[in-house]
C-alpha cells in the first residue's frame, strides 16, 4: 500500500491564478486541439502534487504534446484516473458540493450525460454553493469567475482527498 501525501492546496490555487489568462511555456497549448482545460487542470493538480503516474494508458502524466497520457488533457479520462487511482499521484473522489474547497475539480456536462469542461476552485465565499465558487480555467480563459455563471445540465465535484508516493 502506498504512502499518502497532503495535496498542496496552496500551490495549485496559486498556479490556477497565475496562469489562468496565459499560458505557461513549459506546457503545450491544446486550445487549438479539443480545448486546454483539463490540460490547464492537471498543471494546477501537479503543482498541488508534484509527482505524475507514468502507468502506461491510464496513468497521468505530461513530457510534451506528444507524449502525455490521455489523461492529461481528457475530461472523462482525467475523471477516471482521478477516481481510481490507487498507486501513484493525485486522487480524489466525487463528492457534494458542501464538500468542495479551493483547489478542487469541477466538471460540467451536457444532458446527455457527456463531460466536457474541467474547472479549477479557486475560492470559495462562505459556504460552498455554485453563487460563490470563483474558479479559473482555460479554454474560456477566466479567473475568479463566478461557477453561476456558467451553463450546464450536469456537474460533479471532485474533491483532492490526496497524493499517493510509493
């Protein structure tokens, strides 16, 4: 069984800020390729982590645009890397809202049950409602944007319970 780390809330919520209305050179930007968010999602995730899982397929991992795992930059794939995820790195579990906190995922969807946005906490004011959740993201760069303000028929919460290290 595997050690666990704390996830360095601090870090990724710092990261998101900074880098939410640019984007950082050490990463390639998949805007034109699908959207950047779960690309930009997993930076923050990493610096709130700081180890990667280099399972081959479904693991979570970036060296550069063309060697990365699906994860890295998939909505579902990163979803389902995050919830299963046992051996190496970051992981988390789907949660209620009330339990959500800066540095956590949000993921919106269609009706149809299909994700496809990822979504960085970046704050919370006062208790955790979608009227005062400010996040940042890429794709429709924002920072400290209202999660109220978006348009969606599904979402789920993916609170960081952690990082495991061998």
């Amino acid at each position: 069984m595997p050690n666990i780390l704390p996830y360095n809330r601090q870090n990724a919520v710092s990261y998101a800020k900074k880098w939410a209305l640019s984007r950082n050179p050490e990463y390639f930007d998949f805007s034109n390729l699908g959207g950047d968010c779960t690309n930009f999602a997993s930076q923050c995730l990493y610096a709130g982590s700081k180890i990667m899982n280099y399972t081959p397929v479904y693991g979570w991992y970036y060296n550069n645009p063309n060697d990365k795992s699906p994860s890295w930059t998939g909505v579902n794939e990163l979803y389902r890397f995050l919830v299963t995820n046992k051996t190496r790195g970051v992981f988390a579990a789907e949660s209620d809202i009330s339990q959500i906190m800066p540095a956590d995922l949000i993921q919106l969807g269609d009706a149809s049950g299909r994700y496809y946005h990822s979504l960085i906490v970046v704050q919370i004011n006062e208790s955790p409602d979608i009227n005062n959740i400010l996040i940042s993201t890429h794709t429709f760069d924002s920072n400290l944007r209202p999660l109220s303000s978006y348009y969606y028929q599904n979402i789920r919460f993916l609170h960081i319970a952690g990082v495991y290290i061998p």
